[in-house]
C-alpha cells in the first residue's frame, strides 16, 4: 500500500480555526490504495517544514500533500509551483515577519510541484466543487513548507505539492467565498484519488 503524508494549519492571523487541519483531520485513513497519515502543522517559518521533513523521515512516505488555509479563495485551489522567497504581510504565530528573505540561501528560484495538479483539479470538479490551480502559493508559511520540501526532495521518488482550501462559512465576512467543511473533506478526497494518475 502507498504512503501518504498530509499536514494541515494551525489558526494563524487571528482566526479561531483553520479549514486546512479541519478538513485534514476528518480524512478516512485509508483512501483507495493510500494508507493517510495525518499531521497538524504551526504556521511558523522553517518549524513547520522541519516537522514536516521529521515525520517524513520517519514514515518514508511515497507523497508529501500539504494543505493550508487562503482566505478569500472560492475554490479548492492545487499549487504549481513554490518559490524561493519569505515575505510576510502578518507576523507568523511566533512573531517572524521576514521580508525579500530566500527560503533557501542559494536555491533556485522556483521548484514545480511534482503531485499530478492537473488531474487533482479535475477530480475535485467532477464533484461539482470549484477548483482550479493556482500559480502562487504566496510568499508566506504555506510557501516556504511547499519550496523547503520540493527542495529537500528534488530528484528523489518522494512527491511533494500543497492544496490550498478556502474559508470555512463561519470565517467568511459578507461577499467572501467559503466552502463547507463536508465539501473541503470531499474535494481533498477526490484530490488523493488523483494521485494515482
Ligand atoms: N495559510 C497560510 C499559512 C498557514 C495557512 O493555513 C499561507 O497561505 O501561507
């Protein structure tokens, strides 16, 4: 049976909950032939990537999925691409706010995602749920956990991406998007499904 690693979010910014380890923390452990290891993240620089990198360690995962909260998103949105760049708009939950700083001193620019993006995207629509890829993860936590693990793993049989996943509706503030727990659940679950692609 295949391995999967998949972290969510502590709250970060202010909020009480984060739909990412909402959603994460209510995924079956097995899901087709995938055997779900669950893992609650901090939204803090480098900790949360080294927790990641130790887990992964210890479990020799065949795919690494991490899934963080963007706020205002409408849909359930796979990452292309990570990049070498720490810029915060917020403190993170321990007080780091680093600006124009690499992720990596002296990595490349930019890593791909290596997860099929594209057939997640379309698993998650045949639900009928919102979704579509997204060429940004941002500059902040979500980032430096999706550039630290492509990095570590580059050229290795490990496969690594980042989902991102919207509000949840008690989060929304009038005319900002939000998705359903139930539906967050779903579409993630459609998401792995399509790791087999
Ligand atoms: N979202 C933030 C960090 C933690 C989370 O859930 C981000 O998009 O960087």
């Amino acid at each position: 049976m295949k391995k999967l690693l998949i972290t969510g979010f502590d709250p970060f910014g202010g909020e009480a909950i984060n739909p990412s380890w909402e959603a994460v923390r209510l995924l079956p452990d097995l899901i087709g032939g995938w055997q779900v290891t669950k893992l609650q993240i901090p939204t803090v620089f480098d900790r949360a990537a080294q927790l990641v990198l130790q887990q992964a360690e210890m479990l020799q995962p065949d795919v690494i999925l991490c899934v963080g909260q963007a706020g205002g998103r409408r849909g359930i949105t796979p990452e292309v691409v990570g990049i070498n760049l720490r810029e915060a708009n917020i403190p993170d939950n321990a007080g780091n706010a680093p600006q124009n700083a690499p992720v990596v001193s002296d990595g490349p620019a930019a890593y791909f995602s290596t997860v099929p993006v594209r057939a997640m995207v379309a698993a998650i629509r045949e639900l009928g749920l919102p979704a579509s890829l997204s060429y940004s993860a941002g500059a902040f936590v979500c980032n430096d956990v999706l550039y630290t693990l492509l990095h570590h793993h580059d050229r290795t049989q490990v496969k690594v991406g980042f989902i991102h996943v919207p509000y949840l509706p008690e989060q929304a503030k009038e005319n900002i998007p939000s998705l359903p727990l139930d539906r967050i659940v779903a579409g993630l679950t459609a998401a792995i499904t399509a790791l087999d692609s």
